[in-house]
C-alpha cells in the first residue's frame, strides 16, 4: 500500500455467512457486482463536510454555559485548554486508523480489522451499534439546538408567548425532515453545499470575534476571565472543574466525520486523515480566540448562566442592540442547520455502512444504494425516523433527554479510544499495515496509551451529577443508559446476531497478511 489505497465493498447477500478460521470473510458469489457510492468529495469539501459537523466555536457557543457554573470563567476556558489539547491526541490516533482502513464504517470497521480473530465479529458489532447510537444522538442534539434557538428568539420578541415542549418537539421535527430532504433528494450538492456552509461558519466567526471586541466597551478584567474562580455547583473546585471538563469536549465532538465519507473520496488513505487534522486545527483556531473574546464581553453572568439562548445574551451585552444581536444569532442558527445536515448525511452512511456488514435488522434493505439517487436512502430514513422518534423524549423529560445528548459525547469518545487501545494491547506493528499518515514508533503509543486514558477519565466524570444535592430533576442518568445500551446489544447479539453478523465486508489490497496473520 503506497499512496492510496484501492478498496472494494462487497453488497450485503441475502444471507450472511460466517467468518472463516482465519477470520476473513466467505468469497463473493461469481458475477457479484457491489454497490459503491460515486467519489464526489474532495479534500476541500471533505474539510468542509467535517468542519460543519463539529464546528467548534458554535459548538462550544450552545454548550459553555455547564463549565460555567461549574466554576466561572476560568472553567470555560482552562476546561476547554485542556480538551483541546487531549482531542489533539484522540484525533491523532484516530487519523492514523482511518489512513490504515478507510471505511464508511469508521470506528467498527478500525475495530473489526485490529481486533484478534475470535473476537472481531463481537467487537465490529458492539462498536458499529455504539457508533450508529452516538451520530443519531448527536443530530437530535444538533437539532434541537435549532429548534430551541428558534423558539426562544420568537420569545424574545413576543414576551407573551409561551412555548410548549410539544411545539417545540414539533419544530425540531421539521427540521430534521428538511435536512433529510436535502439529503436523500440532493445528494450530488452536498459536497457545494458542506463548502458554503464551512464559508458561513468561518465568516460568522470572523464578524462575531470583530463585533464583540469592537463593540464592547466595558470588557472584564483578565483577573475576572482567568482567575476569579465562581462555583455554584457543590462540589469542591477540582471536582467540578473535572466534571465540566466532559462537556468543554463537546467543542470537538465528531470529529470522525469525515471518516464516514471515506468511500466518497478517490484517495480516503491520504485525504481523510488530513481533513481531520484540518478540522482539529481550524476548530481550535475559532474556538479558542471565541472563547476569550466573549467571556471579556460578559457583563453580567447570571444573566448569561440562565438565559434561554446565552450567546444572544453575550451578543446582547456586548452590542447593546437587539437587532445587532439578533442578526447574529440567525447566522448561527443558520450554520447549525448546515451541521444539522452533515449530522443526518454521516448517520445515514454509518447505518448503511452497518447494514450493509449485517448489523441491524432487516440489513439488506437498509443496505440499499437508490439507483437514481446514489445515496442510502433506506438507512436514512431509518435514521430520521428513530432521531423524530426520540425527540419525543424532550416532552416527558428535558432532563431525561439531555442526558441522552451527554451520551453521545460519551460513546463517540468511547469509539474513538477503543481501537486504538487494542491497537497497543496487540502491537502497533502487528496489525497496522504502512500507510500515508503514520504516527511512528515513538508517538503513536503516546496518542494510543493518552487516549484511552483520558476518555475512561471522562467517562467517570461523566456519569458525576453536575451539582449537588441531587434532586429527581438534576440527577444525571448516563449511568443507566450506558447500562441499558449495553444490555440491548449485548441481547441483541446473543439473541441471534453472533451467529449471521461476520463483520465488515471489505477488502482492501495489501491487508491480506495482516489479516490471516494476525
């Protein structure tokens, strides 16, 4: 494998066999064509693409507020330092897999491939239900997010108007519908349309940083930004500042997004792995300038901590024009759409991607490229449906539902990390082939070891409440839903998975010795 790497993916039969004793897959049927989706992405778009999903300053925008009142201003951005730096290394050792094994599968494929014989299948399948829970998670967060932004704001300008948790479910659902649309019917305009979006991103943080800064006249001192230390939480400093360190890492969440259009691309190998070291670059170089020039913007942190739209607030504060303010905040919500999009086209092509290896029910017609469309519609639909569906959550119980939302920060890092912790456990050299982006012998075992490290780190942390005394309303339910996920695949797979699912069906040229060697 030199330069880039030439790979075929094998259509989902009528019925899937069994891994061989070598662990490698039963041959083709003769005269078996697969289905491949056509290679429209570029670098550039395929930057773009993973940009829009994790759009760190927007990110980071919608979600400061936790590390905020766990410990002021110094929370915010020392807590969002540290997750910058420990996404470096994540990210790092995730481009490394994704250079080695270019897949729409992502994660459950990198697992599938480094993971010894007898276990693969059970890793593949545990990671690949992980995978395709966290992206469908993380587009109803990205979509409630609009559609709360969306409500809120026509609340600022009718005070009488109250809204329902059922309006706004309502609201939500029309949106995911119209990023569904643009999905399935359009799919030979994503890669222009992931390309304007990264362009509105990119331009709306230059024009916010300038607006603020220009605009404010009575910043905050440095010593209030970096020093004054304010928790409301309960807990000691060091704890709740380790407890808001989890949601400061939602400033790079999905940051494997390109890897899910890795069979998009001509050269995935040399391409994906750049995109994703761009997105990382570019997502700290917005977010962490952002960052300062708010929070010397804030006039008034409580107003900010319990305001239903905190960045119109900060716009607010800093501009003191309400139509300046609101300007701003539609060009947010704008680009939260476009995340909104790129969320629903990963989650699609990861269910796909799964279907098509045998890993949900019914596979084979979720499998299914459209002939006129060229797209996975059928796995896309599935998505939306299951993400309108859990929205419902949001009516009965926000807090029940936000809790969901911090279990996609949590799987996706769990995906992130797993692999490259059996990448170590077995031997770097035993299992990785040579590839365009490689870490080394001296780097990679750092990337790999801090990774896993770090994310069983926040996955304690994770599961703390955010204040105490707890109450029913501020209880912090990832504890039982990382259970009750877990329960449901591992019944899944004992209740007749092991024995049809096999485990990615892709092969890829050169990777022959390490898979029969292994």
């Amino acid at each position: 494998m030199t330069g880039s790497t030439d790979y075929s993916m094998s259509k989902f039969p009528d019925s899937v066999g069994t891994s061989d004793e070598n662990g490698g897959h039963p041959a083709s049927p003769p005269g078996y064509e697969p289905e491949e989706l056509p290679r429209q992405f570029s670098l550039l778009s395929t930057l773009a693409f993973g940009f829009s999903m994790t759009n760190s300053w927007l990110g980071y925008s919608a979600t400061f507020v936790t590390p905020l009142l766990l410990g002021g201003s110094p929370t915010v951005f020392f807590g969002l330092i540290v997750a910058s730096v420990a996404c470096c290394f994540i990210t790092a050792g995730l481009a490394e897999l994704a250079s080695a094994y270019p897949s729409s599968g992502g994660q459950y494929h990198f697992a599938y491939m480094v993971t010894p014989p007898k276990y693969r299948a059970l890793f593949a399948f545990i990671m690949g239900w992980m995978s395709v829970v966290a992206w469908a998670l993380t587009s109803s967060s990205t979509a409630l997010v609009c559609a709360q932004m969306a409500v809120d704001l026509a609340g600022i300008y009718h005070p009488d108007y109250t809204v329902d948790a059922w309006q706004t479910w309502m609201i939500y659902c029309l949106l995911v519908l119209v990023a569904a649309t643009i999905v399935c019917l359009l799919p030979a305009a994503l890669p222009r349309g992931e390309t304007v979006m990264f362009v509105s991103s990119f331009l709306g943080f230059i024009v916010s940083l300038v607006t603020v800064l220009a605009m404010q006249k009575d910043k905050q001192s440095a010593k209030a930004v970096f020093v004054n230390y304010e928790n409301s939480s309960g807990w000691s400093d060091g704890t709740s500042f380790m407890i808001g360190l989890g949601t400061c890492m939602y400033a790079y969440l999905a940051i494997d997004g390109a890897c899910h259009i890795a069979e998009e691309l001509p050269n995935p190998t040399r391409d994906v792995p750049r995109a994703m070291g761009l997105t990382m670059l570019i997502g700290m170089i917005t977010v962490i300038p952002w960052t300062i020039a708010f929070l010397f913007s804030i006039t008034d942190t409580d107003a900010v901590a319990s305001s239903s739209i905190p960045v119109y607030t900060i716009y607010l504060q800093a501009t003191r024009s309400q139509p300046a303010a609101t300007v701003l905040t539609v060009w947010i919500l704008f680009v939260y759409f476009g995340a909104l999009v790129s969320c629903i086209v990963t989650t699609g092509r990861l269910a796909y991607a799964f279907a098509r290896d045998g890993g949900l029910p019914y596979s084979p017609y979720f499998a299914r490229i459209h002939s006129k469309l060229q797209a996975p519609v059928n796995a896309t639909i599935a998505c939306v449906v299951a993400i309108i569906l859990y929205g419902l959550i949001y009516i009965g119980s926000s807090t029940a539902f936000n809790s969901f939302i911090s279990m996609s920060i949590l799987s996706l890092n769990l995906t992130y990390a797993l692999p490259q912790a059996i990448v170590l456990v077995r031997g770097r050299e035993n299992v990785l082939p040579k590839r365009p982006f490689n870490l080394g012998r001296r780097l990679g075992p750092i990337c790999n070891a801090f990774s896993i490290l770090w994310v069983i780190f926040i996955t304690i942390m994770s599961c703390f409440p955010t204040s105490i005394p707890t109450t029913v309303a501020s209880m912090n339910y990832v504890s039982v839903i990382i259970t009750g996920i877990s329960a449901i695949i591992l019944m899944s797979w004992w209740g007749g998975k092991r024995k049809t699912f096999s485990g990615p069906r892709i092969e890829i040229q050169g990777l022959e010795v390490v898979l029969n060697g292994s």
